[in-house]
C-alpha cells in the first residue's frame, strides 16, 4: 500500500489538557472554546496558506490562543498564590535549532512574541522575572497592566480556591506546531502556569525540551502536569526516539506519554514530523485541540471521547 503524500502544509494546535468534562463545562463554555481553537487555526493556516514560515505560523495561532479567556495563558491565566498573574512562553525554529524562552512575564500580552524577540534580539535563549520584563520595555510589543490578564471568572477561582496548588491540571497550557511548505517545522507554548504556584515556580513550557521542542524530525508542544514533562525532558524525548531510533512519531509520543504517566503525572502533546499526519494524544479527560492541512478543513475537539478519523491522529489513552 502506498503512503499518501503529506500535505504541502500542516498545523496543529492545543489549549491544554486536563479534567475537564461536560458536566464541569457547560455548552456555552465548550462553544467559546472551540471557536477560539478554530480563530487561531485560522490565524496559523492563513500564513501557511501564504506561503508563510511555520515559525511565523505557530506565533500567529498561540498568540490568538493567549487572548482567549477560555484557556490559562495571556488574557484568562490563572493566579498564583499572591493574586497575580505571571505567564511564560517559548518558540523554536526546527530547521536552524534557534529558540526563545520567557518566564515569569508580567506586562506583555502576548508572551510568545517576547519569546521570539529573546531568540531574535538577544544572544541568549531565556530570560525570566525583572529582567524579562524589563527587557521588554525595549521593545515594540504591547504592554498592558498585570490586571488585564485577571478575568471574572479566574478572580472567582481565586477566591474561592486561594492559594491552593492545583496538582490536578484543570486548566492547561496552549500551544501550537506547524509544517510549512518547504518543510520546515516549528513548535510554541504559552502557559500562566498552575493556580496557587508560589516561589517563583516555572513548569515545562519555556523550558526548551521539556514543553517545547523543534528540530528538523519533529515538532513538540506540550501540556500537563509541568513537573512530570520536566523530569521526563518530553519534547526533546519524543524528537530523539524519532530522529535517532527511526521510531514512528505517534508511538514516541504514546511512549514517552505512558512513561509520565507511570510515573503519575498526566497531560497531553502535540506534534508534528516531517510527513504524515499530525499527532493530538491526551491521557486525561479532556485537551482543547484542532488540526487543518492543506486541502483538509480544520477540526477541532475538546474530550478524550471525540475520536475523529481523517487527517490528525487524535489518540487519547484516558
């Protein structure tokens, strides 16, 4: 049987995996949700459509998803234990290995573009707290009070809950990988982290192989429990297993998800290799998620139960 031919472009995308079911999320909520998935898919497929770099793509859909209430990163992040909002991000370009990573960001509205002008504008790969902030004075992005990232409704969590660690993952990460049409791949991750964090604790996403990884076998963009996929070094794991042991990429995802998973964390991955279809697998509940290709509609999803056959692999082992 002959493989079909990947398509000219691909995009994936996720705005985090976690416990959340249809009687914890009501049919208003799950309609908000899924059009915000299908704006940033949107957003990333009309630059691929153009011709457009994955790189330029994956910012283009998480910074969509980072303006979106319905997810915990930007507009809508969850608090820490001192009431405030602290987000962090990072991109990376699979084709030269060049990333950017930020964390514990205050003012920025859209973390992912201060992670690029970190990999773009400096010579370094992370930049976090004061300095980060202060570095993004010294550029054009916008910055906005720390109080525009506080919504109602994660006020209200905060009041109910306080400074109460959710180990549990109710709300996760967002982020995006995409093809391009010369084959380029790219992953980004945007995350407010978890709800009560204190110390200054930063999770997998910014962390370049743990949350976020591109290189020129696979795109991985991560969410879940961040200490598990931190130990674990998730993203850069997947890519090896591809690269240097030829394993399929949805087999080195379920495997290093398994792996977590045994370990008791939990979470969900999405990636990206240099043909096929893209690969969307949770072990919990529920990760937000969408995919579109070239000459393919977009689709989107919210629970493990949304088993859609067609051009994404969207496993779940719940």
């Amino acid at each position: 049987m002959t493989t079909p031919p990947a398509p000219a472009w691909s995009l994936a995308i996720h705005g985090g995996a976690g416990g959340m079911t249809r009687a914890t999320l009501d049919d208003a909520a799950q309609a908000t949700a899924r059009r915000a998935l299908r704006a940033a898919l949107d957003a990333g497929s009309a630059v691929l459509a153009g011709g457009g770099s994955a790189l330029d793509a994956v910012a283009a859909a998480v910074a969509v998803l980072e303006d979106a209430p319905s997810f915990n990163a930007g507009r809508g992040a969850v608090f820490t234990a001192e009431g405030d909002v602290e987000l962090d991000a990072a991109i990376m370009d699979g084709a030269s290995g060049r990333a950017g990573a930020v964390a514990r960001v205050t003012t920025t509205r859209h973390p992912v573009a201060l992670a690029r002008a970190v990999m773009e504008a400096t010579p370094h790969v992370m930049l976090a707290g004061a300095g980060v902030d202060a570095f993004a004075r010294t550029t054009d992005l916008e910055q906005v009070a720390n109080d525009w990232f506080k919504t109602p409704e994660r006020r209200r969590q905060f009041a109910e809950s306080g400074a109460t660690f959710d180990r549990a993952m109710k709300y996760g990460t967002v982020g995006a990988v995409a093809r391009d049409a010369a084959g380029t791949l790219a992953a980004a991750t945007s995350t407010g982290g978890v709800t009560g964090k204190r110390w200054g604790r930063i999770g997998d996403t910014p962390v370049i192989g743990a949350g976020t990884f591109a290189d020129r076998s696979a795109a991985v963009s991560a969410t879940g429990s961040g200490e598990d996929f931190l130990r674990a070094v998730a993203a850069h794991e997947i890519a090896a297993r591809v690269r240097l042991a030829g394993t399929p990429l949805s087999d080195a995802v379920a495997g290093v998800l398994a792996e977590i998973a045994a370990a008791g964390g939990a979470g969900g991955i999405i990636a990206l290799g240099t043909a096929g279809a893209p690969v969307l697998t949770c072990t919990t509940p529920a990760m937000f998620r969408g995919a579109v290709a070239a000459g393919a509609p977009p689709r989107v999803a919210i629970f493990a139960d949304e088993d859609e056959a067609g051009g994404a692999e969207w496993s779940t082992t719940s």
